[in-house]
C-alpha cells in the first residue's frame, strides 16, 4: 500500500524538484502510479508546478526517455526511423543492469565501470534503481560527435547495441569469475531464482544468464534520479562510485536520502571515444566470424613448422620495440603481439609470461585481467590470425613506430610474421 503522504513529502522538497527538472530538460518524461500504470505520452516536465499537480494526481515515479529531443511533444507512434534521427539532438549510454540478488548487481556493477574506465571513459554516473540493482550512464558529451562523417545523435540505438555487446564481451570472463569465486554454482541458482541447468552454458557459468544487460529501442523510459520506485518505495538514488561498495538498499530511504549526486555529469567531453573505436573494431571483426572465414590480404605468410618457436632475436623493428614498453596504444598493441607470436610458435603460457613483462614497462601499465581476457579470446579462435600489415598506419604509426615500419617496407616485408623467415633466409644464405 503506498503512503501518499511520504510521496508528497518527498517531491515537496525544493531540491528534489529541482534535480528532477533539471534533468528533465530535452526528455520525454512520463508518469507512473502505484499500480505499475503509465501516464500519457508523449509528456514533458517543464514547471515546478507540473511537477506537483501531476503527484497531486495519484504520480508515484518519474521515467524518462534515455534519447533527448529537439521537441518531446512531437514524438508520436509509428515514426519513422528518419523522422525520429531528425527529432533526436542526443542519447546517453545506460548500462541497466537486471539482477535479482543485491550483492551480485553491485559485483556486475563494479566489472561493468572498470570496463569503461579501462577504455579511458571519465564520465562515469552511477544510480541505484530503487528495486535491487543499478544503472551505469555515460552521457552523450562523452561520444564523438561524428562517426564516420555521421552525427553521433542519428546513430542510435544501433552504437548503443554495439557497445553494450562488446562490454559484455569485455567483461565476460571476469564477471564469472569473480562470481565463482564468491558463491557456488548452487548458491548462484539460488540467488537468481534459476535452475543450475538455467544458468550454465555447455556445462559452465554463463555470467549473462545471471545478470541481464538490457538494449534498448528507440523511445525507452528508465527511471529517473531522484525519482521514487513506484515497487518498494526507495529513491532512485545517483551515488558516487566510490561508494558502490559501502552502499545498501537502505540508504536510499526517503528518511536518508538527499540530493548530493549530479546524474550523468559532464567533467571531459568525448571521453569515450576510445571505447567506441574498439567496440566498432570488435563488432566489425567478429560480426561474421561463425558463418565465413577472415579473409588475409595483400600478404603470403609461411607458416612455421609446428614446434618451432621463434626467439626474440629474429623479431622485427616494430615488434622490438613494442615490447620495450609504450604510452599510447597499449590495447592495439595487445593485439599485434598475441597475433604475431602466435605465428612464432610460442605457447599461451610464454606469451602471457612476456606480455606481462612488457605491461610492466609501459608508462600506465593495462589492468592484468583485461591482458588475460584477450589471451583467452585470442586461444579460442580456430584459427591464428595475422597482425596488420606494416603499412597500417592506425596501428604502427599511431604508435609512435612508423620508422621501424619504413624499414621493414622497404626491405620487401609487408607483414611482421615475413620478417622471421627473410632473417633466417640471410643466415642460412651466410652459412653456406
């Protein structure tokens, strides 16, 4: 049974209001009652004392559009995907993390915002739902505002799928591990309300089948900050992140609750550039990776005689020096030295031995999980993959190493898998 006046009380407050309206700004926000029942839509909330009259009416909760909007009021059913892009100035990032059980949302909660923050994203908002979980947002300042000469505005929600499936990528491995690693696989079924067999993936855990990870469609509502649960009553509460851990259910009482946090608050704008370059590049790789196989180009690599591992000493320039440590392109580099020494014959073993020897050398060393779980992914493949080409200026140049790739060039190598076999060539060629 809800209590009307502690829903009155709450929204009397001048800066409850006041938070409210303010992130109402260019957003479709809709009424929801105590019955789970919404209000009109399209709505907006303009005026303080919109605000009222509508709780005066039976309001329980706020939910709002994660799109912004030129004009709210001009969205209808039906529109076309054309006429919502021209309507849409923005899209914030929310992350809505579904779980049933406390303790494991904020487990998933934590991976999910050290994932962003490995890909260099600094505006990070964290907001308790109210219920049993939480929502991470990311706001639209963070983005590029053009990709791929598109406005960043008219590319949703299809970035927004495409980021959320790469983190959940991201984030797989380490999320089910530190699952295990707190709870049995019988005490996790419990938790979640699923059969054993519910939750595990050809005899293993499947993190997602724990934590869902919703994507949305254009027009969805989330609940607003500061807004109450129209379930159990508590305040949809932005904290810090610091605070993710210290945090229970019931401090977001309307007896405890004040509004200190700004939701989605802008502190460096395109922030998450990187995360949208790597998300892109990952889906673009993987999209169709089940129904064809990755085609080389413009290089014939020999393959080395199984067994045969190739010491640091037939490396090329660029290899070289990548593994004398680096400032910027760390993750790429993750990715040319899996590639390029899974060609040389070395094992998972040997490669994670000296790739964590090398992070240790770069000037802001990579989180030791993330260079596990790219390991791992690499190992899964059926298939050993080439590094690009030495005349990738995306990778190499941008990595400061665009005179080692010269060199290489213009001695005949076109991949640094060649360079080996050309080394050896020239001893056994000195021998004879």
């Amino acid at each position: 049974m809800v209590d009307y006046v502690q829903v009155w009380n709450w929204y009397s407050r001048e800066q409850v209001r006041k938070a409210i309206l303010n992130f109402a700004k260019n957003r479709e926000v809709v009424s929801v009652f105590s019955d789970g029942s919404y209000g009109r839509r399209p709505d907006v909330l303009n005026y303080d004392g919109d605000l009222l009259q509508s709780v005066a009416e039976g309001t329980v909760a706020f939910h709002c559009s994660v799109e912004r909007w030129s004009n709210p009021m001009n969205l209808d059913v039906g529109m076309k995907k054309e006429d919502l892009d021209e309507l849409r100035i923005g899209w914030d990032l929310i992350i809505d993390l579904d779980v049933k059980d406390f303790d494991i949302a904020k487990i998933a909660t934590k991976t999910f915002i050290e994932a962003l923050r490995d890909h260099g994203v600094k505006n990070i908002s964290l907001k308790f739902t109210g219920g049993k979980s939480f929502h991470i947002g990311v706001p639209f300042e963070s983005f590029p505002s053009k990709i791929n000469g598109i406005p960043s505005s008219k590319l949703y929600p299809d970035l927004q799928e495409k980021i959320i499936v790469y983190l959940k990528h991201y984030v797989r491995d380490e999320l089910k591990e530190l699952i295990l690693s707190n709870w049995k696989i019988n005490d996790v079924s419990q938790k979640c309300g699923k059969p054993v067999e519910d939750i595990l993936e050809k005899g293993d855990l499947d993190p997602f089948k724990v934590v869902n990870v919703d994507i949305f469609s254009s027009r969805h509502l989330f609940r607003m900050p500061y807004s109450l649960n129209e379930n159990t009553m508590l305040v949809s509460l932005p904290i810090p992140v610091e605070r993710l851990d210290s945090f229970e259910k019931e401090d977001a009482s309307i007896k405890k609750s004040k509004v200190e946090e700004v939701f989605l608050k802008v502190i460096e704008k395109q922030d998450a550039t990187t995360l949208v370059v790597e998300a892109l590049d990952w889906f673009e790789k993987n999209r169709k990776k089940e129904e064809q196989e990755v085609v080389q180009r413009d290089v014939k690599v020999k393959r080395i005689e199984k067994g045969k591992k190739i010491p640091v000493d037939f490396f090329p320039p660029c290899i070289k020096k990548i593994l004398e440590g680096l400032e910027d392109g760390r993750k790429r580099a993750i990715f040319v030295l899996v590639t390029f020494l899974r060609n040389m014959n070395w094992t998972l073993d040997e490669i994670e031995k000296l790739i964590m020897e090398w992070n240790e050398r770069n000037k802001v060393p990579l989180r030791p999980n993330y260079i596990r779980t790219q390991l791992r992914w690499h190992f899964r493949q059926d298939r050993n993959l080439l590094p690009p080409n030495c005349d990738n200026k995306q990778f190499y140049e941008d990595m400061g190493l665009k005179k080692e790739c010269e060199a290489c060039l213009k001695s005949g190598v076109k991949n640094p898998v060649n360079y080996p076999f050309k080394i050896l060539k020239i001893k056994k060629k000195i021998k004879k």
